[in-house]
C-alpha cells in the first residue's frame, strides 16, 4: 500500500530498521514514486538565467539587425518581450503576423503562377517565351519559403546564443569586447535594412510600370508573356527583400566569425613566451570558436536552395539577356544582364567573406604560434604550443552548405564555370529550334 501511495518516504538513518509492506530491513535509499520535477524546473531555471546573461551580447551583435528585418518581413517570427530573440510561439511571439503576411505573399504568388504556368506548358510557345515565364516565377519563388524558414526559428535562435556564449567566454579571458569591433557595422546595417525595404518598393513598383510600357511594345517572339503584373507587386517585393535577407544573413554571420577570428590572432601575438596557461586558454577559444565554423545548427538545406536559387536564376538572366538582345529588345536585354551581374556580386561577396573567416582561423593563428614556439625554452609551454598546433591541424575549420560543399572562393569559380556550360547548351538547343535541318531528300 506505500508503494502504491505515491508518498516520499525519507529516513534520516539508514542503520534504523524499517518495516514497509510486511519486511524489516535497512533504509538503504528512499521511496520516491512520483516523479521529480524540482531538478528538471531548476534546469529549465539555469537555462533562463544563462540565457538572460547572454542577452546583452546578443543585442549587440549584427546577426540581431538582421533578425529583426526579418521578423518586419514576417520570415522570422520573434518573441514579444525580446524583439531579437527567434520564437515560435502563437502566443508570444509574433508567428501570427508573419502568417497573416505569407498568406498576403501566396495569394500574389498564385496569380503569377496562373499566368505563367500556363505559358510555360504550353506546346504552342516558343524557347524564349516559357523561359520567360518561367523566370518569372523562380524569380518569385521566395516569397513562399516562410513556413521552411519558420522550422529553423529554433536553431536560428541556438545560433544568435552560442556566438553570444563565445563572446562571453572571449571576455572572460581577454578582458576586451568583440562588439567594439563591428559597432559601426551595427549602425551601418540598421540604416542599410531601412534603406532597402523603401528602395524595393520603389524599384519593385517602377519595374511593373516599366513591364507595362513594354507590354505595348513586346515582340512577337514575347508574345503574351509579358501581362499585367499589378497583382504580382506583393509576391515582388517580399521576395526581393527576403533573398537580401537571407544574404545578409549568410555574410553578417562570417563577418562576425571572421572579426572573431582576428580578435583571437591577436590576441595570441599579445602572449609573451612561457605564459603556458595563456596559450591554453587561447586553445579553448578557438576550438570554440572552431565549433561555431564546423557544428553550425542545422537550416534544414535552406543554405543550399539560396545558392541554387541564385545559380538558376544568374543562368536564366545570362540567357535570357543574349535572347532578347538578338530580338532588338534592348531595354529588357539590359535589365536581364544587369540583374545577372546581381546576382554573381551576391554569390561573389558571400563566398570572399566565407573564404576571409576561414583563412583568419588558420593563417594569422599559425603565424602567432610560430613566433610563440620560437621562444618556447619551457617544456610545459612547448607542450602547450605543440598542442594548439594539433588542434588547428587535425580538424581545420570550414564553412559548408549543409555539408554538401564548403563555401569558398572556388565555389563561385565552379558555379561560374558550370553557368557557362549550360548557357552554351541552351544557346545550341535555341539555335536547333530556330533553324531546323531540313529532312534527307
């Protein structure tokens, strides 16, 4: 009956006999049938605490600018008591915003798929023209990726907070803030957020107007592709907005990696020989430091549809640039080439500052070691050195797309490459269907 009484029986001596459910024995432990929250409730304390001790860092830090653009766009969904904070709550959070603005974003979606889906099946078009229309509808296609973004709210949030930890830890042991490195970036990225939601409305609205110029005056060959896009405006904009977003995102993230990186440097250059417990905390850094570059939280290949989104799309305007050119229709020939010439900056810039932060973890930190094991006459420093040596050697740091390739210089070099490839094909393909071989007499 006491076992199945859900009562804590405690014994404030082990050595007394106790009778329970018909024996005496020895109180060797006590009878605990119910389950114990007190240890899981001071967890979830600890976490909160550590949590709020975290907050100052993380308001601080660039990642948060972008955030909160996000969260205006409704790709984001953030907490209500901190802004910067990613939560996906229909209660705390502003999840039901960013809904009610994807479901605006999908209602102007739909109308671009209904008239450009529709041209890109049928038979009776021409290459040029279901290429078109096909681009108008990759072109937009980010204005539906919310709910995609909103499952990585989570690891987005773990991402904002580790780094937050780090910097913690990079205090505690140089006394020097990282934030004082990119304070002025800070402010810079919340003009340039503001800047860009006006300056796409305004483009975005001058580009229908301009599409419907050219309507009156569109080729044959075009014939019914370009219509009226008032209806698409919504669908334009947010997705012109979300993809520099998520560039942002993507840069500001190896900004702050590359920055801490450099911080790190000098702060091993800053080390005088045979301070042994130095080099070993400045070991614990960068492998810290190294986990933020390796064991990123997972984004579910959000990372690897943002470059193939922008490979595709940079294919199409090359393309597309030579075809309508070869119609004399200059004007959107020109608009294709210069958003081609977008499109390979934004992949460019995201791949040079990748490419920065990892070079910052190895080349400056080997260099400063170097110089410390010229001096290092202590066995238990030369051990220390020697030690740092193998952890940067053994498992060098790397930024990845999911894992699938590493975002490096030569990734804008082979998508460049492969672009080329392709464009020929389809040059060839158009020119197979413009003049067909005449059948063997």
């Amino acid at each position: 009956m006491v076992a199945f009484s859900g009562r804590v029986i405690r014994f404030r001596d082990a050595s007394q006999d106790v009778y329970i459910a018909g024996k005496t024995g020895k109180a060797l432990k006590s009878v605990d049938t119910k389950p114990k929250r007190n240890g899981q409730q001071k967890q979830q304390d600890g976490e909160d605490t550590r949590t709020d001790l975290l907050q100052p860092f993380v308001r601080t830090s660039p990642l948060a600018v972008v955030v909160l653009g996000m969260a205006f766009i409704g790709l984001v969904p953030v907490s209500f008591n901190c802004l910067y904070k990613p939560l996906l709550s229909v209660r705390r959070s502003s999840l039901v915003y960013a809904v009610l603005l994807y479901s605006t974003f999908c209602v102007s979606y739909a109308f671009v798929w209904k008239d450009q889906l529709g041209k890109v099946l049928d038979p009776s078009s021409n290459w040029d023209s279901k290429l078109f229309s096909l681009e108008a509808i990759l072109a937009l296609l980010p204005c539906s990726i919310g709910p995609w973004v909103w499952t990585c709210t989570t690891n987005l949030r773990k991402l904002m907070w580790d780094f937050a930890e780090y910097e913690e830890s990079f205090l505690s042991v140089t006394n020097q803030h990282l934030r004082d490195r990119w304070a002025s970036r800070v402010r810079n990225l919340r003009g340039f957020i503001f800047v860009l939601f006006v300056i796409v409305g305004l483009g975005v609205t001058i580009a229908m107007l301009f599409s419907e110029i050219q309507n009156e005056y569109k080729s044959d060959d075009l014939a019914g592709t370009l219509v009226d896009m008032r209806f698409y405006l919504p669908a334009a904009y947010s997705s012109t907005v979300i993809s520099t977003l998520l560039l942002m995102l993507n840069t500001t993230y190896s900004l702050q990696l590359r920055e801490a990186a450099t911080a790190l440097s000098e702060h091993l250059n800053q080390l005088r020989p045979g301070d042994t417990v130095g080099v070993r905390r400045a070991q614990k850094l960068w492998v810290s430091l190294r986990a933020l570059f390796n064991d990123r939280p997972s984004v579910y290949l959000l990372d690897v549809f943002f470059v193939s989104h922008i490979f595709i799309m940079m294919l199409l305007a090359v393309y597309l640039s030579f075809a309508l050119l070869s119609l004399r229709i200059v004007m959107l020939a020109a608009s294709q080439y210069f958003w081609m010439l977008f499109l390979g900056f934004e992949l460019f810039w995201m791949s040079d500052l990748a490419h920065a932060a990892v070079t910052a973890m190895h080349g400056p930190v080997v260099s400063a070691l170097d110089k410390l094991s010229l001096d290092a006459h202590d066995e238990h420093f030369h051990r220390a050195v020697t030690f740092f040596y193998m952890s940067v050697s053994s498992r060098p740091a790397h930024l990845s797309l999911s894992g699938f390739t590493s975002v490096d210089r030569p990734l804008f070099t082979s998508i460049v490459s492969l672009s080329v490839t392709y464009l020929v094909i389809m040059v060839q393909f158009r020119s197979d269907k413009s003049h067909p071989s005449s059948p063997p007499q």
